[in-house]
C-alpha cells in the first residue's frame, strides 16, 4: 500500500484467509481482500412493481414512464401530464389489473417469479457446462432487483468480467437498448469496473424459433378444434420510431416467418399484429386488438394468439391478451380464443438461453 509520507510501506505478508476471497501472499496486511476472480452472466427482464397498491405502482410508472428511451416526448411537455394528470390515476387502474394476476401466495408478480426460475435453471445449466466459476443473477430494468445493485454484488463478488444479457428476442429501443443504458449507468459507479459485454438480440436464433413452434406443436395438440388462424402478438411502439431506424417491426416480421416455415404451414395462416397502444401517435399497425374482431367478423371463429416477444408471461400477455384482447374477439362473434402461454422457463426456451450464453461467452473461457 502507498503511504502518503514515506511511499510503500512494508507490513507481514499473508496469505488466503476464506475460499474465494483473501490477500495474496505478498500483499501487505492492510491490504484489501482479493477475490477469486469470476465471470458473471447478469440476465435483465422488464420490471415489476414491488406490490399493486397505489404507491408501489406509481413509483414503478414514474420510473417506467419518464424513461427516454420509452416516451421520448420533451420533460417540459411531458412531465407535468405525468406527473399530474397520469400518474394520479392510472396507478388505480394498472394495480388493479395487476391484482388479477398476482401471486398472493409468494406476494409476487408472475414476472419476477418466472425470471426467477429461468434464472435459477440458466445457472444449473451453466455449472454443468463450466462448472462454479460462473456467477449468474437476474435484474429488472424498472424495480427490484435493480440493475445498480446486482451489478455492485458481482463486482463484490470478485467477477472480473460481466456478460448482460437484456431478455428481449427483439432490439427495440425501448426495451434492449434502456436495458444496456441502465446497466452502463450502473458501472460508472464502480471503481473498479469489470470488462463487459452484452448479448444481441436473438429474434431469428435456431433454438429460439424451433422452442416457439414447440410451443404451437403442444397446445394445438390439446385442441379439439384446430384454429382457423394463429395469431403473433408482439408489443408494439409508435409507427415513428420504425422510420427513425428501430428495426423491432422488420425483426417480428421475420421472427413470424420462420416460426411459419419450422411449423411447415402455408404462407397467411400466421398473422402478425402489435399490441399495448398508449398515447396519440399512431402505433405499428395492425393493432392485435382490432385484428382479432375483425378476424371474427370475417368468420375466423377459432384462434390462437402467442406471444413471440415477450419471454416470459406477464401484465401484458396474462390480463391484455388474456382480458381485453381475448374481450375483443368474443364480442365480434368469435367462439374459441387460446392463448399460447410465453416460453418462461420451458426446458426448450432455456437451452436457446444457454446457448446464446455460450455463443457470447466465446473467448473469456478457457
């Protein structure tokens, strides 16, 4: 260690005082522990609110909804109506959809309990692979467990390299890329800072797109009427976003066309449409709420919908899809809805996971 007078001091040597973490045998004695140096696989989902009483979720939409990358709307113009007029009402009306989903029984949402048990089969997947030298936790972009705290524990924990894998198939701004913000948001506030990556999108991966059209295989298995039409639900975002250089929309579309082609179906019996529409702009089009009426205008009585973007099951495919979407098409006249149910943690989906690991850990393990 340096001493401000007299430079280096010269204290007794010592050596590992714990597994994993000590000093190395000729530091001095006041020198801070060393830990065994890690890699760590950071796995990032949405968010979530802590519970659905009214200031748990305004605190999550505050967050959520003064994100840039999400409403990029002027804060002068756009903070007032937030503040005001957004953010004292729609609390009420978003925690109660979220109590029809909630896990009363683990206080949870069912967001934070998938990622959970995908995170936790990612990391048995991985230690068979490489055995403990591979941390692995999981972080929410908006919520807890935050992206700065789990970064601060693997930093503590000895992890010399952190590979953050955002859970979106598909880059959009809004989701990928504030994901990665937060998480370099996060690192300038370590001394020390890892070396780090982080994963692409996989929208068009081998094992992502044959664990989709698994999951088609399975449910249509258990249907005593087959479909008429399956329907690719993806979240969607303002039309203007695909003109300034997003490349969501062409991602979906291609994400449709090899499930299409996996599944061995003709060209028109999947169609792809977006959903969650919010404020006045026009949105990517067709909106999956409207689709689904009109399908059943059209004599389409028997749909599937499924959900490709969303990689694991929550406020938007469990009460949207499930509520007001599957609302929609019954009061058009249509007869039979089934919701495909997201990937979550599907052995299928968590070997695409793994593999996609792997792929990005290429040259940091030996």
């Amino acid at each position: 260690m340096l001493d401000a007078k007299h430079g280096l001091t010269h204290a007794p040597q010592v050596s590992v005082i714990a597994p994993g973490q000590g000093r190395l045998s000729h530091a001095p004695a006041d020198h801070p522990p060393v830990r065994k140096a890690k890699i760590g696989v950071l796995v990032a989902n949405l968010g979530t609110p802590d519970n659905y009483d009214y200031w748990s979720m305004r605190r999550y939409l505050n967050e959520f909804l003064s994100d840039k990358r999400v409403i990029d709307y002027s804060s002068w113009l756009w903070q007032p109506l937030l503040q005001l007029v957004i953010l004292t009402k729609r609390p009420f009306s978003s925690g109660a959809n979220y109590k029809l989903i909630w896990d009363h029984e683990r206080n949870e949402s069912p967001l934070l309990t998938i990622t959970k048990e995908q995170t936790r089969k990612i990391a048995e997947g991985i230690a068979a692979q490489y055995g403990d030298g591979i941390m692995v936790d999981f972080c929410m972009r908006y919520g807890n467990p935050s992206t700065e705290s789990k970064v601060r524990a693997m930093v503590e924990a000895g992890c010399e390299k952190i590979l953050f894998f955002p859970l979106y198939p598909h880059y959009a701004g809004a989701t990928s890329a504030t994901a990665n913000d937060q998480f370099f948001r996060a690192l300038m506030k370590e001394k020390r800072q890892p070396s780090v990556r982080t994963v692409p999108e996989y929208f068009d991966h081998p094992l992502y797109i044959d664990a989709l059209a698994q999951s088609v295989e399975r449910v249509y298995a258990t249907l005593d009427t087959k479909p008429d039409v399956l329907v690719a639900s993806y979240h969607g975002m303002p039309k203007r976003y695909l003109m300034e250089g997003d490349p969501y929309h062409c991602q979906c579309a291609k994400t449709t066309r090899l499930m299409r082609e996996r599944l061995g179906w003709e060209k028109g019996t999947i169609d792809t449409t977006f959903q969650s529409v919010f404020g006045p702009e026009e949105w990517l089009r067709p909106y999956t709420v409207e689709h689904v009426a009109e399908l059943a205008k059209q004599g389409k009585k028997n749909i599937a919908v499924i959900a490709p973007a969303f990689s694991s099951d929550c406020i938007e495919t469990l009460e949207e899809i499930n509520g007001e979407i599957r609302e929609a098409f019954e009061h058009a006249g249509g007869e039979t809805f089934t919701y495909i149910p997201c990937l979550n943690e599907d052995d299928s989906h968590i070997k695409a996971l793994l593999a996609v690991i792997s792929d990005n850990l290429a040259g940091w393990l030996r």
